[in-house]
C-alpha cells in the first residue's frame, strides 16, 4: 500500500472518530470505561487495519462490541484483584515501567549495533531529524537508497526484537506509550528546566532527550501501520491543519497505556459496569476479530543476473500486507527471508509490487522481480538483476525539434533471455520509465545494462520505436517520424453525417491503426497488416458509427491505397432503457449490464473493440440503479443480445432488445445455482494439486473470441480435487491455469453431475532451444503434437502470459518457453525452408534443452 493510500486510509477511520466514541458509550455507561475500549479499538486498528474502506461503520461495530464484550468477561477478575491488594499491584505497575524503560534502552542499542550502512541512515533520519530527500543529499546517494536502506534497518530490528522477547506483542507493548508522546518528546527542552541543571546535568539531559526521541520515533515506526508510513514516507511538512490531524491520530492510535494505571478522575462514576451489564448490552456473538497468531512464513530463492549466473552479498526484500522482510544473498545467490504476515495470513497480490521479490543494491537493479502466492511460496523462486547505469538522451523529430511528453521504457521484447537457462514463470517484466521534458531530454539515474535489452519509446503523432541498448551511443539521441515521413502505405478520407457535412474530431479505426477527423472531416491514417476481414470505422458521440465491412479484402484487392474514402455516419445513436428483476418481479439493483454482440471492429484482439464503444465519449461499466433500471447509449437500429449480472456471484439474466427499445425486462432466476465438486487430472490421469479454478461469464462475444467476467475462484488439493458453492447453472465456464498445468477452459457438457466433474488438462513442460552444428543457422522451429498439427509455445509470468505458433531462434538458441505434454516433434527452419526434425520427450518440472 503506499503512504497517500495509508494516508486516505487514516483519514476515513478518523472521520469516524466520534461515532465510534458514541458507540462506546452507548454499550457502556461507564465513560472512563468506554474510552478504554475506544482505545483498545484503535490498537485493534493499528494492528489489523481493514483490509478496504467501504464499510468502515460495520467494521468499526464489530471492532467496538468485541472489545466491550472482552471487557466484560475480565472485569470480574480485575476487580477480585483490585480488592485484594492495591500496594502489590503498584509495585506491579513500577515493574512494568521498568520493563518498558529496559525494552526502549535497548532499541537504541540495537540500533547503535546495525552494521553499515544502516545504523548511520537511521540515526539520520531519527538522531539528527533529517528528512530522506537530507540524507541522500548528505550522503550523495538516490533517494530510493534511502529509502530501501531504512526499510531493511526496521525490518532488521523488529526481528531482533522478536527474538529477544519471543513475540512482537511484548516489546510492542512497550513502545507505544512513547510512541504515542512523540510529537511532545519532539519540542524543544524548556530553557526554565535546563537553567536549574548544571553543565554535567544538561549533557545528561541532552542525551537522554536525543536517545528518547530516537526510541520514540522508531516507535512509530517500528509498531508499523499508518503512523510509520505517514512519519516516514511524507515529501514535506504537513499543513497545521494536517499537522493537527496526525497528532489526534497519535493520541487515538498509540495513547499513552500509563493513563491506565492512574486512579479515576473524582468527576467519573466510581460503580464500574458490571459483566451482567455488559453481556446484556454486547450480544453473544463470535468474536470475528479474533485471530490466532500467524506463523511467519520462510520465502526462499536466488538472486542471478541476465546470464543465469549468482549473484552474491546483495539484499532481496519481500514487500506484503504494508511489511518488509529482506535477506542478504550468499555466495552462490540463495536467500531464505521470514515474513511475519499480519491478521490471519498473508495477502498475495502479484500484479503490483506487492508480495514481489526484489534486489535492493546501489549497482544492480532488478529486471524480473518474482512473485510470491499461495500457490509458489514453497518453490524456490528467481530474482533477475542487472547492473546498474544512468542514461541521458534526447527525443527529437525528424528535422532534430524536441519531442516534448516522449515515453521511454524498459522493452519485453528483445533477445535478451536467448539462451538463458532457467524458466521465469512466477516473474513479471518491471517497469522502468521516464517522460522527455520541454527540451526532449531524457534521464534515468538507475537503469539496467545487459545485453539484448531494448528501450521502447513512444509520442503522440509519431510512430513508435524500439532501440537496442548494445548499439546505443552515449549520450543517446532518438529520432521519432510522423507517419507521413515514412514509406508506411497511407489511407486517406473524409468524415461526413446523414445530410453530407463533414464531422470534424470523428475516431476513426482501421485494425491497430487509429486517428481523429480534422477540419473539413479530413483524415489520414497509416495502413497496417490486416485480415480480408477487418472493417473501416468512424464514429462520434451522439451519431451512429459509419463501418465499411470487409476494407481489408478491398485493400488487398488494390494495386495501391484507393483514394479518399468518404465514411458518412448514421443518424441519431439508440438507447435500449429496461430494468432487471427477479422471478418475484423485485428490482436487481447494482447489477452490471452488458451488450453480449456489439458490432466488432477490431483484430484479432481482446478485449474486443467494438464500433458502439468507439462512438462513446467514455466507456463506463453501466449499472442498475436502485429500481433495476438501466441505459444502454450508440446503439444501431438492430437486435442486441443485453445481459446483466451481479458482480461477485455472477448470477445473471440476459434477454434480446432492438436498438430503440424502452421497456427491455431482464428476468433473473435468483435459484439457479449449483455447488460443484470435482477433480482435476492430467492426461495420464494423475491428481493435479495447486490448479486454480476460476467461474467466468462472458461478458462480449465475437468471431474472434470473448472477453469475460471473473468470479468465484477456488485451488485443487493435493488429491486434485475442487469444490465452489453457489455457481450459476447455465452459460459460465470454469477457467484453469497454474504453474503445472497449460492455461485453458472447461466449457460444462450439455449433461453432467455437478457433484463429480473430472476436468483432464495438459501439464506444462519447459524447453529451451540449443541448435548446434548444420542446424546453427536455423532462425525460427515449430512444435508440433502426434498428429502433426501445431502447439502453441508460450512464455508465462505472474501476470499474463504470450505465445505463438513460431519459436524464434537467434544463433540457434531460444528462451525457455512451455508447451503441452503432448509435444512430439520439434521442426527447424531456415527461413522458410524446412531444415530438420527431432522427436521430443518433454518432462515436467523440469527444463528440457534440446540439442538438434
């Protein structure tokens, strides 16, 4: 999560402050009593954070009711306490002190027994107050080093701590009442203080307060939550009004635990609520907030370079839940790092940087971070990294202005995993870019050197190129063309409506290639490979779209582009207004709508691309108000296929609507559900554990294919096996996919017992290409299965996957790519020319290099 969404979180759980504080005391008449559990409920906060901001009231009860009711079951036994003995539990609450003072000491002992470089940036930063944009100046390192830097310091020392007090609870419990006062620890000593001390006292005090600042703001940090990433990561001071927020939210989140032991104020009631009382005013409820103590979990791997070589004595670090772990990698580039995730379990999110494997070193830089999930956190995973360089340029056009606004990025694409030995499966591509400023320049402190890689770079009205980093002169210069400098076929033509006026800012789409009508209606648009297929559209918001079917048979047809094509909209777009019920006739509100046909216009591409939406100024997900009504807007005058569902169930209603109908009804069959228990098989027939299985309902449907909607989810067992409850009966699929198997479907049969469904699916076996002696020269090879028909070879990452029907080859070496089990054949190609075949016996869980 980053610090501006920990700050939004922050400020919704504190506009709740006084409900909360009404909710207390509501269940508790007892007001001394009450702002205990408030308490205690924002140290639930800090701790255990909802997971998302969209019922905090309904989180806040739970919270709330819990902690009254755990007051009430331990209020008997305080008081038994409190009447036997008042003197043995003051010298109680001396020890206590005395064990939090010891705790605090050593904080600062452990951090005075960091190595460097990490003992000097936290005593920086929490010593001497520098900010991090200070530090990095003051040491001439990036800021991003200083950042990581600290990062590793606290995870460092929170471990040395669980280790010394056995659990985080202990030594937490000791640092929040300093780290609740340390904004007041904060300010200046009182000069009245310091001018009845002599020379030796003021040192004393001196050191005293820059030791008990330190342990105070590390308090915050090291508690972790909202406090350390607002302290930590803000760029610059906060407003007084923010200042003041923070500071409430100190006193709310870390309140001084010491207020506790203090007698009553005489204002309060001295009769303290009974358990009676409470049990009476907190239902009987399970209490859903408590969690058992999780485990931490052991991340293994190794750290290697574009070359598939160790590298050693550089840190990994694992970001999840708002935690970091690192580890330092040993000479043959393994690591094994602990992450103690917070409430029940870890969260895996492996399309962010979240719960990714990184290398964090001032040279080197990670290319292929890898991802961790509950389905590969036992595997040993691989971080690819490469040194580290600074690169400055300029983009310019073709007759050298600056290109202001040029987009330069890190390229997939490239040979530079040609020969490389491992599979990268739970790995994803970073991204590493930059924006040219008003002179065309271009800077980036840390990027990767390697060779193979590419730098794409792309601008508004110019066509896009990818470079080569090993031909790249220093400082480099990018040249970008317009498209009509280049020798690139050009289609021209006009834009006009029903009664023949041009249409100035129409879209208009051939395939991949897009453009805008100027004035006059005039458009120009580079021509790219097409299908006898696709059409030519035009559209604008308010009108029908202008398509003329089949352009790219016209086009193939045609010695030379034809001249200006004329592209005339339709009337006034159609709406389809209706509403979605259920069998009772009772509205479906917050219901998605679709329009399963919409006219296709696109390449072989999804998600599809349709003339309707083109026609739209924007393209939001239409939902159902309160009643179950809808609009559908740019529509034709034609039958569309309109189907609704509800977003987390998928249970759905579809029904047919001409374009200008409005009174559409939906009819949802509310019952139609079915729970699904199974197992999933390879194509010998053994279990297949760790397949995840995903129910989705199409959403769009074309000649080419459809796009879908994700619902509910579930993962085989070690028996393979599979259960989902509640799962539409009709027109959903079950996808499958995971780190054994090759990615696919499971349409249902027309007949089938839902209470055993066998799903057989081929496993995924890795490859990689090493043709050698007269196949050398070979430049691309085919995989085919037992009957001769081809497989497609794919490269999967964490998140998303490619593939193609053609294995590229440069000096006779491919990636390591996957294909099914069933590959049988391996066919090399000169060219074009067939020049040698290999049978195959590919194996899973392993890389099979294949020597022709």
């Amino acid at each position: 999560m980053t610090p501006e969404q920990d700050s939004q979180r922050i400020e919704s759980m504190l506009a709740h402050s006084e409900w909360v504080r009404a909710m207390a005391r509501r269940l508790i008449t007892d007001p001394s009593r009450a702002d205990d559990v408030v308490q205690e409920g924002w140290l639930v906060a800090l701790r255990r954070p909802p997971k998302t901001a969209t019922n905090l009231r309904g989180w806040w009860s739970t919270v709330i009711r819990n902690q009254a009711r755990q007051m009430g079951r331990s209020e008997g036994r305080r008081r038994e306490r409190e009447r036997k003995a008042s003197k043995p539990e003051s010298q109680s609450d001396l020890e206590e002190l005395a064990r939090r003072a010891s705790v605090q000491r050593e904080v600062v002992g452990h951090v005075l027994k960091l190595d460097e470089p990490f003992r000097g940036v936290v005593l920086l930063r929490f010593f001497e107050d520098l900010s991090p944009p200070e530090i990095a100046e003051r040491l001439g390192v990036p800021l991003k080093t200083v950042h990581s830097r600290l990062q590793r310091a606290f995870d460092k020392l929170r471990l040395e701590l669980d280790r010394d007090y056995g659990d985080r609870h202990s030594w937490c419990t000791a640092l929040l009442p300093l780290a609740g006062l340390k904004e007041t620890i904060m300010a200046p000593a009182s000069t009245s203080l310091v001018s009845t001390m002599g020379p030796g006292s003021v040192a004393g005090a001196w050191i005293m307060s820059a030791n008990v600042k330190l342990v105070a703001a590390l308090g915050v940090v090291l508690l972790g939550g909202w406090g350390a990433s607002m302290f930590l990561w803000k760029p610059n001071q906060p407003s007084p009004g923010a200042q003041d927020r923070i500071v409430a939210a100190s006193d709310s989140l870390l309140a001084d635990t010491t207020s506790r032991l203090a007698p009553p104020p005489a204002s309060r009631p001295a009769a303290p609520t009974t358990r009676t009382e409470l049990t009476t005013r907190v239902q009987a409820e399970e209490d859903s907030m408590a969690t058992p103590r999780p485990e931490p979990i052991s991340v293994r791997g190794k750290a290697i370079n574009m070359r598939g070589e160790p590298i050693g004595d550089v840190d990994v670090s694992f970001i999840g839940q708002d935690r970091l772990a690192s580890a330092r990698t040993g000479g043959d580039g393994r690591f094994e790092l602990q992450y103690l995730p917070s409430g029940s379990g870890p969260r895996w999110n492996s399309t962010s940087d979240d719960s990714c494997l990184r290398v964090e070193d001032d040279d080197w830089i990670t290319i292929r971070p890898s991802c961790v999930d509950e389905m590969n956190q036992e595997r040993e995973h691989l971080v690819v990294a490469a040194r580290v360089q600074s690169i400055k340029g300029r983009v310019q056009d073709s007759g050298g202005a600056p290109i202001v606004g040029a987009s330069m990025r890190l390229s997939p694409q490239g040979e530079a995993f040609h020969g490389f030995p491992y599979a990268l499966d739970m790995t994803r591509w970073t991204h590493i870019a930059c924006l040219s400023d008003a002179d065309g320049r271009v800077a980036l402190e840390r990027f990767p050197v390697a060779p193979g890689l590419r730098l794409s770079v792309f601008a508004d009205g110019f066509i896009g190129k990818s470079v080569a980093l090993d031909d790249m002169e220093w400082p480099m210069v990018i040249e970008l063309a317009r498209p009509d400098e280049t020798e690139q076929p050009m289609l021209e033509g006009v834009v006009l409506d029903h009664q023949g006026m041009a249409v100035e800012g129409a879209r208009v789409q051939l395939a991949s290639s897009r453009t805008t009508s100027l004035a006059g209606g005039l458009f120009r648009l580079p021509i790219p490979r097409l299908a006898s297929t696709t059409p030519l559209c035009a559209a604008k918001a308010g009108f029908q779209p202008a398509i003329l079917p089949d352009f790219g048979e016209r086009l193939e047809a045609a010695a030379t582009p034809p001249g200006p094509v004329e592209l005339v909209l339709g009337k006034e777009a159609l709406e389809i207004r209706g509403r979605v019920v259920d069998a009772a006739g009772a509205p479906c509100a917050g219901w998605l709508v679709d329009v399963l046909d919409e006219t296709e216009i696109s390449q072989y591409t999804i998600p599809i691309d349709s003339a309707e939406a083109l026609a739209r100024t924007a393209h939001p997900r239409v939902m159902t108000d309160g009643e179950g009504r809808f609009v559908l807007t740019g529509l034709y005058p034609r039958e569309y296929r309109v189907q609704a569902h509800e977003r987390r169930t998928l249970r759905h209603a579809s029904a047919r609507a001409l374009g200008g109908s409005l009174d559409a009804v939906l009819h949802a069959d509310l019952d139609d559900v079915q729970d699904l228990h199974g197992v999933v098989l390879g194509l010998g027939g053994q279990p297949l554990p760790g397949v995840r299985l995903s129910v989705s309902l199409p959403t769009s449907i074309s000649a080419t294919g459809h796009s879908s909607m994700p619902g509910p989810t579930t993962v085989t067992n070690d028996a393979g096996e599979f259960s989902l409850e509640a799962v539409p009966g009709s027109d959903v699929y079950l996808g499958y996919s995971g780190e054994s198997v090759v990615p696919g479907t499971y349409e249902f049969p027309e007949e089938y017992d839902p209470a055993s469904i066998k799903i057989r699916v081929p496993r995924r076996c890795h490859f990689r290409i090493e043709a050698a002696g007269p196949y050398e020269g070979a430049t691309s090879a085919h995989i085919l299965d037992a009957d001769g028909r081809r497989l497609q070879a794919s490269m999967h990452m964490a998140n998303g996957s490619s593939g193609s029907m053609t294995v590229p080859l440069r000096n006779g070496q491919s990636e390591v790519l996957s294909v099914s089990e069933v590959a049988a054949t391996l066919v090399l190609f000169e060219g074009t020319r067939d020049v040698g075949r290999m049978n195959l016996q590919l194996a899973p869980e392993t890389v099979t290099v294949l020597r022709p």
